[in-house]
C-alpha cells in the first residue's frame, strides 16, 4: 500500500490553469498559503504554469472530458496529500470551432437557429459533465479535508433573468452553445450545494466578468487579477460563508 503524505498547508486543485483566470486564480491561491495543483490537459504546459506559480506548486495531468484522467488524478492526490481543501472548477470553453475566429463570428455561429448540435455537445461535455465527474471524483478527497470549498466559474450569461430582461446588458446575446452551458452548470452548483450542506462543503458559483483571455479573443475587458478576486474570495470562505450563490465582484447575481 502506497504511503499517503498528509501535510499542514491546505491544498487547492484548479482545473485548466495552465493560462488564462485559471493560473492566476492558482498564483493567488499560493500567495494565500496552499499548495496548489494546476490542472491541465497538456502535463508540459500544466509544468510551465507551475513553475511560474511558485515552489509549492505541481502540475496535474487533467482532462476533464476523459474519466482516466479524473481518476488518475484523484489517485495522485489521494497518494500524495491525502484530501483537497480546495475544488476549483475553472477549465471550460466557449465554443468548439475553428481556433481564433472574431468574437462576432463566434456569436454568430451560436444563434439558436443555425448553432451546430455537435458543437453544443462539445461544449456541454467540458463545461457541464466535466464539472459533474470531477467534482464527484474528488468528493472523497474534500471530505478528508476540515472545511473543503467548491467554485465553479460560471459567467453573467448563464443568468435567465438578466438575459430575459429587455432592457438589460446582455439582451438577444443568448445563444444555445455557452450560455445554457454555464445556466445548467449553476443548476448543478445548486444541487451539489443542496446534496453536501451537511458536511460542511461549501458550493458556490462565480463570474469572473468579460475577462481577457483566449477564451474570447483577448476582447475581454477585465484583467486576469481583477476575475481572480471573487473565486479566491469564495475559495477561503470561514464556516459563516454561504453556499449554493451565484455571484460576482459587485455581488449576487440573480440566476
């Protein structure tokens, strides 16, 4: 039997953190004392990512699309550390076409009545059962821990209510590949919340805002440290914290 290392610092997974929100919601993990694992489906550029983190920081093999992956890495965790403090669902996709398309064409191609169902699938397969099989994945490792927290990074476009509201930012924007990706992956943060309110879990779902990243081009307008603010805060959150929230810098937001 291998011999598990149990350590005093807490230790955070964030998946897709080789770039992006995602590596810098890991830096600041760090610089908030926890071992952090960056999750990435290429090893090489989850150890890139790492070495720029910090000491005690590893790369972790993860696709969240492949149940060996997940499982490979549950069983890497459990070897070496014992449990996780910290669940951080980061990686997701807003599209599964051609790489650097405009943002506009991107939208486009998203509209209810001429979105390919291939493309809703591929999305849908890393944004929402992704979530679903890594979180149940790595249950038993946050039930090791004194006070485990979930994040899942969810976006203002998964909200029915601001997106039925004429009036409202997000008004004829909806479309059937991201936006009821990120809407299904709230009602699953609610039901993980419901299911594990007795053991002391916290679940909470988290906008970043309209980040710069690849994700959209680089169109964003926020920084990457500025999204990193609200999953960290959630991320540390004391026994008083919610769960089962949606929210965002400024924040609750309706769902």
């Amino acid at each position: 039997m291998k011999q598990i290392t149990r350590q005093e610092k807490p230790v955070a997974l964030v998946t897709g953190a080789n770039k992006g929100i995602g590596l810098q919601i890991a830096k600041d993990l760090a610089a908030h004392g926890f071992t952090v694992l960056v999750g990435s489906r290429n090893l090489e550029d989850g150890e890139n990512a790492a070495k720029s983190v910090g000491a005690d920081t590893r790369a972790l093999q993860l696709d969240v699309t492949n149940q060996d992956s997940i499982a490979a890495a549950a069983e890497r965790i459990r070897n070496e550390f014992g449990r996780l403090d910290v669940l951080l669902n980061n990686a997701g996709i807003a599209h599964a076409g051609k790489p650097g398309r405009p943002l506009q064409e991107i939208a486009m191609s998203g509209r209810a009545s001429v979105a390919s169902l291939d493309e809703v699938r591929v999305v849908f397969e890393t944004n929402v059962f992704g979530v679903i099989a890594v979180t149940q994945a790595m249950l038993p490792l946050l039930r090791e821990a004194p006070a485990a927290r979930i994040v899942n990074i969810s976006s203002a476009g998964a909200s029915l209510t601001i997106n039925s509201d004429p009036n409202g930012p997000l008004w004829g924007m909806i479309d059937v590949v991201y936006c009821p990706s990120k809407t299904a992956l709230n009602a699953i943060t609610l039901a993980f919340a419901s299911d594990l309110e007795s053991t002391g879990i916290k679940v909470n779902a988290v906008c970043p805002g309209f980040t710069a990243t690849d994700i959209n081009g680089f169109a964003g307008t926020r920084t990457v440290q500025q999204a990193a603010r609200e999953p960290v805060r959630l991320a540390l959150l004391d026994e008083n914290g919610p769960t089962g929230t949606f929210s965002n810098e400024d924040g609750p937001l309706p769902w």
